[in-house]
C-alpha cells in the first residue's frame, strides 16, 4: 500500500472512550485481563479499504487469516503442541506405561532413573507418570470450561447487543458485578465447601465466573457488526430478526469471541492449577498438575525436579493456548495487515 | 463534571450492592457460618442455636445481609475467628497489601512501561521479538509457579533473599513478592505499551511533529507517549483493585501476613464475617479506582467530555 | 529553482512484495510559483511529497535513486539533523486531515508555538504570543482566547488554517500541501484556498498543491505536473493543459469533469483501474487503459517528449492526441 492509508478519525490506540456507564474491567486477575483486552482491539470488524463491508467480506477475511496462519511459526509450533497434548489426553498410556496411582514410599524423593525419566515425588509416585495423566485433566477442564463460558456468554452477551434495550443494561450491570470480584477469591469461597472430587465443580465454577467476559466481548462485537451499511440495509429490506441474527452477524461477530475464548482457554488451565495449589480445586485421587505443584512445595528443597516437571508442562500448555490465540487474533487483526 | 461523577457514583450503587450480595450469598449458602466460631471443635447444638440467635442467623438471608450492611456502615464489621474484631485484622493487613501493592505497580510502571517503549519503537527487531517471547512466558507460567520458582532459587539457592517476609513486611522484604505479585500484569502492561506505541507512530500527528522538524526525542516524549501512554495509565489505574484481590497466592508463597492470608483463613475457617468484611473492602477498593481511572480520562484526554 | 526533484525512485517493501510507488519523478518549482500535482490515489504524487520532506516511513519505504535539489543542495545526501532544521522552517507540509493530523491532547497553542520553541529557541510565553498572532493572520477570530483550545474544539476549516498557521510559522520558502482541502466542506474549501494563495504571494513562497481535484487546480497553480503510476505522464503551464492535453490520460481526467454546457449526457469516466504497483504493466503503464494504445505502446516505455519548450509528455502519440 505504497499511499498512505486514508486518515482514521483518532488512531484507535490513543484513545479509549469509557462505555457509557460500565465500569472498566479487570477483577478477574492478570490472565483474564490479557484474553479481554486481547479480544477489544478485535471488537471493530475489519472494514475494506474503501470503508463499506459487505457480506462476503466474512468468508475472505477467514481465508485470509487462514493463509496468514498456515505461514506463521507461531501458529505451527502451538498447534502441534496441542494436538500432542490432545493425543495424550485420549491415550496417556500410549507414552506412560503403569498407573499414576501407583506410589511407593521406599522411592519417596529419589531422582531420574530408568523408568522414572522425571525421578519420584514426595509420596514417591512416578513423576513422568503423573505429569503425563495430568495433561487429560487440564485439557479436559479448559475444553469444557471454555466451552461453557463461549456458549453461555456469547448468547447472552450477542442477543443483548442485538436487541439492546432494558435487557443489555440489566446485563451490563450484572458483568459489572462479577468483574468487581476477583476470581481467584471467588474461587476460594465457593469451591472452599465442596467435597466432590469431580472436575465438575471446578468447571462449573469457571462458567460461572467466565462467561461476563465472552459475554461483553460478543456484546461489542454484534453491536459494532449491527450498524454495518448491509446490516442496516437487510434491516431495511425487511429481513427479519432470526436471518439477520444468523445470516448477517454472526459471522462477522464470531472472530473475537473464538480469539479470547482460545486465550481464555489456557488461562482456565492456568486457573485450575492455581485453585488446585490453594487446595480448593481438584482433590486427589484427581491427577492435576497444580496438585502434584501444591503437593511438591514442601520439599523443595530436597526435591525440586517434583515440583519444575508439573510446572513445565503446565507452563507449555499454557503458553501454546495463549500462543494460538494470539496467532489467531493477528491472522485476523486487519490493522497489522 | 460535577455532574457525572455524581452519575458515576449512583451507578456504583447497584454493582457494590450485588458483588458483596453475591459474595454474601456464597459463604451463607455454601458454608456454615457458625462452624468456625467454637474453634476447631463442632460446636454442641444447644451453643449452636444461641450463637444463630445471636448472630441472627435464624432470620432470612436477605435481613442478615441488610443488618450486616447497616453494621458496616457504622464501621462494624464483626468478629473474626479468634474473637478479635475484624477491623483490627484490617488494620493489620491492609498496610502490608497496600506496600505490596504499591511495590507491584512500581514495577509495572518502571519495567512494564520502559520495555513496552523500547519494543513499540523497534518493532520486528530482535530486541522485540524476544520480549514478546518473554512476556508471554510470564503470562502462561502461572503466578504461583512463578512464585514458588524465585523462592526456589533466590530464597533457598542462592540466599539473596529470605524465603519467607516477616511481619513487618518491609517494602525491602517485598520487592521479591511485589514483582510476582506484578508478573503478569507486568507482561500485559508491556505489550500495551508497545502495542499502544507502534500504533501512535504511525498516526497522522506523528508525522506532521516529524515535519515540523522536531528532534526525534522530542517527536517520542512529547507527542507519541503522551497519546500512546493514556490507555496504559488507565490500565494500571483498574489494576490495583485485581492485584490487592489477586494478592492471595503471592501472600501465601511468600508467607506475607495481609490481606489475601487473613481472607484465606476465614474461608479455611468459615468466618463470614471476615470473608465478606475484606471482599466488601476490596470491591469498594475495585470501584472506586475505576472511577478515579474514569476521572484521569479527562485530564489525559482533552477529547472526552463528560455530559 | 527553488526545489528540483531529479528521476527519484522510491519503494515499499511488503510482505507481499516490492511495490515501486515512485519511478523517476522528475519536477521542479521556483520562489513564487505554484506547482500542482495531479493524479489518482496511488499515483506516487504523497509518496514523492514526503520523500521531499524527508517523512516517508523507512522502512518500509525505500529511495532507490534520484536527487531532490533544495537551494541547490542534494537533500538526500544531507544528515538527518541536518535535513530536520530544513523541515518546518524552509519547508513546511500541510496535510489532508487537520484533526488526525493535529496532536488531539495538545493545546492549538502549544503546537503553534513548539515551533518558535525548537527552531528558534524562544521562551515558551513569547512563542504563545507569536502563536496568536500567526491565529490572527489566518483570520481565526478571538485567537487569544482559542490558542488555549484543543484541536476538537475547532471546526474544520478552522482546524485546516490551524495547519496553514503552523506551515507558514517560520515563513518557509517552500510550502508542500497534500490535498489541503479535500476533507473540508465545499463552501469552506474556497476559502482555505484563497488564503493559502494569499500568504503564498505575500510570502513569494513555491507552493507544490498535491490534488486530485482539477476544479481546485484551474485557479490557483502555474504549473500542472499529471503522475499516473509513479511517474510524472504530462507536465505543462496551466492554461495549455486546459486549452489542449498532450496526454490521453490527462485527456480522461479533464473530460470526468462534469460541466454545465453539457446537462444530460452521460459522464465520461476512464475506464479500467488504476495498475497494481506491484504489477506495474510494461510499456506504457497507462496502455490498458488508454483509448489510443497501439502495439508499441505495450512494449516500449515512452520517454518524456518535448511538446515545446515548457511542456512535455510521456505518450508516444502525443502530436495525435493534442491535435485530436
């Protein structure tokens, strides 16, 4: 684009003009901050040079980003990160051979050896066994978490943008309550009771938490989509809600909802290790990494190995989800074009 | 202005109502308030129905909260597990918080803001491509990992610091725990700035300060950050409300005796009335810094005007 | 002369490729005179203008060849501190969007003043009041009470003198203005012209008017240089362009514009799209889109002939298109 690009009205960076009447948000702790404001700078669908969107701009913004994708180091790396992590979700006995049930006291502690690549932990159980099993726990808490939250969410949030009225201010206050509590201590108050060894308290309580941030990000995105010159004149020409809905706006609105939900999927991971090492997330016989890390912290010392394994690989599925999404978002982010 | 921070504040009403409503909820439904009152023992049930009536427990939820509220507002904010009210625990743990917030939003501004600059300027270099690797390093290795890594290895390897803070909780012994405490915050305030950067530089003002002959220093403090930082600013502003929530795991590493540790035993213990005492602090914390972010928008950008 | 561009080239490097935005410009300008660039969006004729001011964005813009001659001096050889105390004082740029273009948290004083502060070293409060006398001189009123204003705050043909304000500050010799008045409303652009030419005879500056508007162009300039793909196709005094183009493309320009004398009939718009600077076609880079191409045309680029002693074209039939 050898012309500049014609002027903006304010480059957006520079300013941020506060919503009417919602209260800015991070209650929700530094990772889930990252995934919001990840998804903001996505909310305004991209807009063709000559500044009119048309409907088949969808279609080619996704194959575009496709295209980016399948270039980009980044995207390659993460991706096969998560497919390995997926495989070893399905079939940790495919690399693992015995049970991560499986402690013996007498190696409590004892480092690398032949069978044990990653040495035994405090209780003496196989930390490459452990580590290995851990990963179908978090996988499968921010899988359904996620989905939970990107369902839950983007409904709520997308027919409050859609139909805005009495009900999009009731629900932005409602987001407004949940971000002023901070999540971890949410957490710690709700899960604190429960006895339930499942993952299913845990990923209830992500949902529950959660879905505010999908829900504020699908709001923006539908009401930015809304008022694109086609929308408005689908709307003109009698289309009626449901085909507008469906056919017009929700696949323009659906880029920002699937970047921050992949971002917010590792930082769900993140957060349940993180409620696991306070001892109110998963409980044993559950094998998570954020016990095992909990578990490890007392003998530090003696045995770190116990404690770096689990972190690492928490710390590697992390970073691929965030590192995916990221991918995704510059893919589909047309300013860095 | 006047106008609309009284609008502001009104608005605060319902989320300050319904985030401790929520929270009051929780720990009514989900625990037993009464459990943590006879110390570790079960409480018999003859004390247990005297200790309901006289925390009017026997009355519906809705009126115990009322009663709770009207006792805050008067400065009552109960009594804690071990028959010290809870103010005091207040008066003991907030200071320490408060110096670890304030170390957090120290590194922040300083390290947070410097590279995010550094990167936004030169970005596609070398320099800017290995931040941006380690920012989201930091931002994917859990805090507690974090935390308990530097413990590992500044506290019990190498011995530069004490694993533990004592009870003073001095901002020297704090600098270690604030910059966990800052870590991913750090990392997000990095790539804001830097984002916020790349886009202003190349923004139509930058470059008629550019034609109009200005040196590039100038062209950078005075007209690129000082457009490019106002996003940021507001971010750390909304921040400090999460980090003083968010402190609990960087409290517990660390052994840190403020707020996140005395929240962490009273849920441990299940004393309401410590629970929903900090988090009713914390919210009012959490929203009055939005507003005061709110309120700086105008002072850093002259375009908004408050109707 | 006062500025001769001499076969400048410049490219931009994308990821998608090398696209050549300029490919041997050669224009020039006198103390006084007034210099009006025309062409499309992409015909190289911004690019050209902020490699004269030195503020294209390298990377990734790139000068691959050329000079540009300032007074004599080679600019392109010049170091950057150098080059910076020529921009603002001996040459100034005024911009198409005066609000983008405007420092937005910055008050219209302390960007007018700025520049007494950095080139001439004046204290802040004697560069205000230069400030609101430059106000006055593009004839904003109540200037001492609006130099304390931001730019939001101002109209836009107000916000557009602002800019002039600001380029005229250190009554440079030579003022650049891309597309000075396309963003304005028609009733306010006439003004903003007039003004701009007024300061311009008063100040005996060269004036280099980037536009796309020929209305604009009829009035004001002495010279008209036409670009189309990165290079200059047909340059020639005002009123002989008008009485008789020399170039099918300027042809096409001047027959889009609609006129009176011919209510009813169907607008004349040359057809086709401007090239891809990517894919620029060999040739004649004008060749698909000209009603006059031949054979050689798609082959052999056209140098640019001498119509006559102040005039020339880059079209191998120019003799048949001024007389046709």
């Amino acid at each position: 684009m050898p012309e500049p690009m014609p002027p903006e009205p304010y480059p957006s960076g520079g300013s941020r003009v506060p919503e009417d009447g919602a209260i800015a948000a991070t209650g929700m702790g530094g990772a889930m901050d990252l995934a919001t404001s990840e998804g903001e700078t996505l909310e305004e669908p991209p807009v063709g040079p000559d500044g009119t969107g048309r409907p088949e701009r969808a279609r080619s913004l996704w194959s575009d980003a496709w295209r980016d994708l399948r270039r980009n180091p980044v995207f390659i790396i993460s991706g096969l990160v998560i497919l390995f992590l997926v495989f070893v979700s399905l079939w940790p006995s495919a690399i693992a051979s015995g049970s991560p049930l499986k402690c013996d006291l007498a190696k409590a502690q004892e480092g690398s050896q032949p069978g044990a690549p990653f040495g035994y932990d405090g209780q003496g159980c196989n930390v490459y066994t452990r580590t290995v099993y851990g990963a179908r726990t978090s996988v499968t808490v921010g899988v359904l978490a996620t989905l939970g939250v990107a369902l839950f969410g983007s409904v709520l949030g997308g027919l409050a943008g859609f139909f805005g009225g009495v009900w999009d201010s009731v629900l932005s206050r409602i987001t407004d309550i949940f971000f002023a509590i901070p999540v971890v201590l949410g957490g710690l108050v709700l899960l604190s009771v429960v006895t339930s060894n499942t993952v299913w308290p845990v990923i209830g309580f992500m949902v529950l938490l959660g879905w505010p941030q999908i829900s504020r990000i699908a709001r923006g995105s539908v009401i930015t989509a809304k008022q694109n010159d086609y929308v408005q004149a689908a709307r003109a020409l009698g289309a009626s809600n449901s085909r507008m809905l469906l056919r017009h706006i929700t696949p323009n609105a659906v880029a920002p909802v699937i970047v921050v939900a992949t971002i917010a999927l590792g930082t769900y991971i993140s957060l349940e290790a993180t409620l696991s090492y306070l001892g109110v997330g998963l409980k044993p016989p559950t094998v998570s990494w954020g016990i095992d890390i909990s578990a490890a912290s007392p003998y530090i010392r003696n045995a770190p190995h116990a404690l770096l394994w689990p972190s690492g690989a928490l710390a590697l599925t992390v970073l691929a989800f965030i590192m995916l999404g990221d991918a995704v978002r510059d893919a589909l982010d047309p300013k860095l074009r | 202005m006047g106008r609309y921070v009284i609008r502001r504040l009104l608005q605060m009403i319902p989320v300050f109502i319904g985030a401790t409503l929520l929270i009051f909820l929780m720990v009514n439904v989900m625990g037993d308030p009464i459990a943590g009152l006879c110390g570790d023992r079960q409480c018999d049930p003859a004390t247990a129905a005297q200790l309901e009536k006289e925390f009017g427990l026997d009355k519906p939820v809705w009126q115990q909260y009322l009663t709770y509220m009207g006792n805050v507002f008067t400065g009552d904010f109960g009594t804690a597990f071990n028959g010290q009210p809870v103010t005091e625990l207040m008066a003991s743990a907030f200071p320490v918080t408060i110096r670890l917030t304030i170390v957090a939003i120290i590194f922040e501004i300083v390290i947070g803001i410097t590279l995010g600059v550094i990167t936004g300027l030169r970005r596609g270099s070398p320099v800017d491509s290995g931040v941006l690797l380690v920012t989201l390093v930091v931002i994917s290795v859990p805090t507690f990992v974090t935390g308990l890594l530097l413990q590992l290895l500044l506290g019990v390897q190498w011995g530069w610091i004490k694993p533990s803070v004592s009870s003073d909780a001095t901002f020297g012994e704090l600098i270690v725990p604030g910059l966990v405490l800052a870590s991913v915050s750090l990392a997000y305030v990095t790539r804001l700035t830097r984002t916020s950067i790349a886009e202003n530089k190349r923004s139509d003002y930058v470059r008629t300060a550019i034609a109009k002959g200005l040196p590039r220093r100038r062209v950078v403090t005075r007209h690129l950050l000082r457009n490019s930082l106002i996003p940021v600013v507001t971010f750390i502003g909304t921040d400090i409300g999460a980090l003083m929530g968010g402190a609990i795991v960087t409290e517990r590493i660390f052994n840190i005796h403020g707020v996140g540790f005395q929240l962490y035993q009273g849920i441990l213990r299940q004393n309401t009335q410590t629970v929903v005492g900090f988090v009713t602090v914390l919210v009012l914390v959490f929203l009055v810094a939005n507003l005061l972010v709110d309120l700086l928008y105008a002072v850093l950008d002259p375009r908004i005007r408050y109707a | 002369m006062l500025l001769e561009v001499r076969d400048l080239h410049v490219e931009f490097r994308t990821r998608d490729g090398v696209a050549k935005a300029v490919n041997g410009v050669t224009y020039g300008v006198d103390a006084g005179e007034t210099l009006a660039v025309l062409g499309e969006s992409g015909s190289g004729k911004s690019v050209t203008a902020q490699a004269v001011m030195g503020i294209l964005d390298i990377p990734p813009g790139r000068i691959t060849g050329g000079e540009i001659l300032f007074q004599d001096r080679d600019l392109l050889t010049l170091k950057e501190d150098e080059r910076r105390k020529i921009r603002g004082a001996e040459m100034a740029m005024i911009f198409q969007d005066a609000l983008s273009s405007l420092n937005p948290v910055l008050t219209v004083g302390d960007q007018l003043g700025e520049m007494f502060v950095v080139h001439r070293g004046m204290s802040r409060k004697d560069a205000r009041a230069r400030a609101v006398e430059l106000m006055d001189r593009v004839r904003i009123p109540a200037a001492k009470e609006r130099v304390r204003q931001y730019p939001h705050q101002f109209s836009g043909g107000m916000r557009q003198r602002i800019m002039i304000a600001m380029a005229m500050a250190l009554e440079p010799k030579l003022i650049i203005a891309d597309e000075p008045t396309t963003a304005l409303d028609v009733t306010v652009q006439a003004q903003v012209m007039e003004l701009l030419a007024e300061l311009q005879r008063e100040l005996h500056m060269g004036l280099i008017l980037i536009t796309h508007d020929l209305g604009v162009v009829a009035d004001v300039a002495d010279r008209i240089a036409v670009m189309y793909a990165g290079r200059i196709v047909e340059s020639a005094p005002v009123h002989d362009i008008y009485k008789a183009p020399a170039h099918p493309y300027t042809r096409g320009l001047l027959d889009s514009i609609p006129r009176l004398d011919q209510k009813g009939q169907e607008l004349y718009a040359i057809k086709g799209l401007p090239p891809n600077l990517m894919h620029i076609p060999p040739g004649c880079a004008f060749h698909p889109r000209c009603p006059m191409a031949q054979d050689v045309c798609r082959t052999d680029e056209p140098p640019l002939y001498e119509v006559d002693e102040e005039r020339g074209s880059a079209c191998h039939f120019w003799r048949e298109c001024l007389h046709g």
